[in-house]
C-alpha cells in the first residue's frame, strides 16, 4: 500500500508514479542504489571519529559533497551502461529543477479532520483551535511530522491561518520515525573528503586543453629527409630490422640492374613487372642483341 504522504509530496511535485512489472525486479533498484552508494562512500566517512568537528556548517558540508559527487561519482563508468553519469546524464533533456519552497511543502504532511462545534480539531492526542467559520466542515491540517507545534489550516486548498494549540501531548507523528545512524568506521588517518576535495579545486583550476596543439602531427627526422610517424628505435635512428632489410636490398641492386629470387624467374608469357618499372634498360638490351 502507497503511503498518502508520499501520494502528496508527488502531487505537489508534478511527479507521475509508475509501478514496476510483476515478477521483474530489475527496474526497482535504481533509486535506492543511488542512495546506497551515497551511504557506503560518502556518509561513511562522516562517520570517522573527528570528522564531523572539522565541518563548521552545511555550506561546508554542501562543498565536500560536490567535490565528491563531481570527481568521483560522476566519472566513474557504470557498469550496466557503459557511460559516466554525468555523460548520461547531459545526454537526455534538462530536468525542470522544484524551488525551496516547492520542496518544503512537498515534504510537509497533511491530515484531514472535522470542526467540532467547539472550533477546535483533535490531531493524534493533541487539542488545536481553529477559525470559528470552519465550525462542522473537514479542513487539512499541513504540518512538520516532527514538529506537531505548528499546524496550517487549509480549506478548499485555500489558507485559513494556523492552528491554536490548547492541549499539546505529543510533539512527534507517530509514523515519523528518525534514521538510525550505522555504526562509525575505524579511524584511518586519512582525510579522504579534503582530498577529494582538494583534486576538485585543483581541477577547476586548470587551464582549458589547447585542442590546436593537440592535432598537430609530429615529425621524426632522418638524416636530411622528415619523415612522419616512422618507427625509431631506442638509438633514435630506423629500425634495426628495417636497416638489415634496406643494405640487403642495396646489394642486390649493385650486383644486377634486374635482381632475381632463386625460384622466382619468369615465366614464357608471363608478364614482368620488372620491364613496366626500367624499359628503357629492356630496349637497350634488344639493341645489343
């Protein structure tokens, strides 16, 4: 059964809720995979003995988790997708991103309850007084489910000021209930948040890469000719094996204009490729013939 809290707070978000086929679970981890990286590799090292004292508030706070979720979380290549998050995530159309306010009232919880001819309402043990004009009509009382002090009036989606607490029991809905912290990791010694977010600010400082020096080819000179990308050896100059290649080749063209490969001679009919590249040498030895 869907929570009526939760029904209100995606109401007031504009969020539309799909249920997940029966029998296939595959699609119903992703938001709580989300979250649960967030607790094993960001919250855990909150939870190091000292390390809270070193945050002096929630900008603090809010710095470390940005340097953490940009240079960590962000880069790191998903296994299931074969992308980062953030090239994923700029991949698709920009979200429409709810204000402050609109994220207070969705997280705000309501109840609905009737006037009494008293103009007071009853809310889980505690006695509130309300507009006399709303006397035997239902209004929605909109509240902190940790702060049942202070409750709004609501009429017809319309505001009718806050309620007067007369008899306040209990301060806390008692379907709120507060998150049990995991127990804290041993101490390393390591301050893994300031490095991260040390590598972050050094990141953001950086000069942009200059693209035009990047695409430039690079040149390898040998003897007086440029040759581009020609494999050297450790020496600087070609290749051992291709200089043992190139002085066989050099003997052979000093010992015979028209070098031969035992095995290799031409055959009657057969066309020879070495007459296309020297004919002037094969009409000289007509000549003589």
């Amino acid at each position: 059964m869907i929570s009526k809290q939760l029904m209100r707070a995606l109401a007031v978000l504009g969020i539309q809720l799909t249920h997940s086929k029966p029998r296939e679970p595959a699609g119903r981890g992703k938001i709580e995979r989300v979250f649960r990286t967030v607790r094993e590799q960001f919250l855990i090292e909150l939870a190091v003995p000292g390390a809270l004292a070193k945050i002096d508030g929630l900008e603090q706070l809010n710095e470390l988790f940005t340097a953490w979720v940009e240079t960590v979380y962000h880069r790191r290549v998903h296994s299931e997708t074969g992308q980062t998050p953030l090239a994923r995530f700029t991949a698709a159309d920009p979200p429409v991103i709810p204000s402050a306010a609109a994220l207070h009232e969705a997280f705000l919880w309501s109840e609905t309850r009737l006037v009494a001819k008293t103009a007071t309402v009853s809310l889980f043990g505690n006695t509130y007084e309300v507009d006399a004009a709303l006397v035997g009509r239902r209004v929605e009382l909109v509240f902190d489910p940790f702060d049942l002090t202070d409750l709004q009036v609501r009429y017809q989606g319309r505001q009718m000021g806050a309620a007067v607490g007369h008899h306040i029991g209990r301060h806390v809905h008692p379907g709120a209930k507060p998150e049990t912290s995991p127990d804290p990791a041993p101490p390393t010694g390591i301050d893994y948040l300031a490095l991260v977010r040390d590598r972050h600010t050094a990141t953001l400082c950086e000069p942009p890469p200059k693209y035009a020096e990047l695409t430039q080819p690079t040149t390898k000179t040998v003897g007086a000719v440029d040759i581009v990308d020609t494999t050297t050896s450790a020496s600087g100059g070609l290749d051992v094996g291709l200089e043992a290649e190139l002085a066989s080749f050099a003997t052979l063209l000093a010992s015979s204009p028209h070098p031969t490969v035992v095995g290799q001679e031409v055959i009657p009919g057969q066309l020879d490729l070495l007459q296309l590249l020297h004919p002037n040498d094969s009409n000289d030895s007509k000549e003589h013939q």
